[in-house]
C-alpha cells in the first residue's frame, strides 16, 4: 500500500474484495497482532503530516480522521501530541501569509472574508483566524507607524 490506513478503512477495502466475514475479521487480526494496523499510531501519524506539511487546524484533522472512522479518543490524544509540539496560532499565521504572498491588489473587506473562510475550513479556530488577520492581514494593510508625523512620535 502506498499510505497508512485506519481499521475503518481497511476493513472496508477488504469487504469490496472479499464475501466472507470471518476471513476479513480474521485477516484484520492478524494485521493487528503484528502491528501492521494501529489506529493511534495511524492518528498520530496522520494529524502530525496534517499540521506540518499542510498546516490545517485541529478541527479540520479531526474531521479528517472521523471520516476515516478513528475513534474520538485517538483523535484527541493525537491532536493533544501534535499541537502540544506545533503552535496552532503560529500555523494560522503562516498560512496566511502564504496567501498574503499570492494577493496582488489591497485588501478590502472581500478579499479578508475570503481569507477569513479559507482559514476556518482549514481546521482553525474563529478566535484566532481573528487574532491573524487583525495582526498580519490588516497589518499588511495600514501601519500605525508610518502614519504618525515624525514629531509626534516623542
């Protein structure tokens, strides 16, 4: 096989291949017992790729690993591993300056919706899609700074 799969997933592909029950239950035992299929370590695995490589948010691995039929106590404890070694506000932040990088034309109230239900459908969190696009999107956009006269600053 090319990738990992869960319990869920590979019974079901050994149900389209096979008609007998008790030769897929046994098969998936024998799988097990050599450790070969692991649904925690499938998780971890999983949810550590996710955060990393594709930066998406804890609600979106979730729902990922749900899908593919990992029981809720392995999706938190593999969350609970990989976001305890991946800050989650740092990964909203990079991947909204990636975006940022694509944008040509200013910001306006579209474009950060845009950006704004991009990131929720990543698998982040409404507070801190929030806190990144007031930092950096609107950031980007005005700067305090460069506004205040050269005097003023004293």
């Amino acid at each position: 096989m090319r990738r990992a799969h869960s319990v869920f997933e590979m019974r079901r592909a050994l149900e389209r291949r096979c008609a007998d029950p008790a030769l897929v239950e046994a098969e998936l035992a024998a799988l097990r017992s050599q450790n070969l299929l692991d649904d925690a370590r499938y998780a971890r695995e999983f949810a550590r790729g996710r955060a990393a490589i594709r930066r998406q948010g804890r609600f979106r691995i979730a729902q990922e690993l749900r899908r593919r039929g990992v029981s809720d106590r392995h999706i938190e404890s593999a969350c609970d591993e990989v976001f305890a070694a991946h800050d989650e506000a740092t990964l909203v932040r990079q991947r909204l300056e990636r975006k940022l990088r694509s944008v040509r034309r200013p910001l306006d109230e579209r474009r950060i919706a845009s950006l704004y239900r991009s990131l929720l459908r990543a698998g982040f969190s409404p507070d801190q899609v929030r806190a990144a696009i007031n930092t950096v999107a609107r950031g980007a956009r005005f700067d305090p700074e460069a506004s205040l006269p050269p005097d003023a600053s004293e």
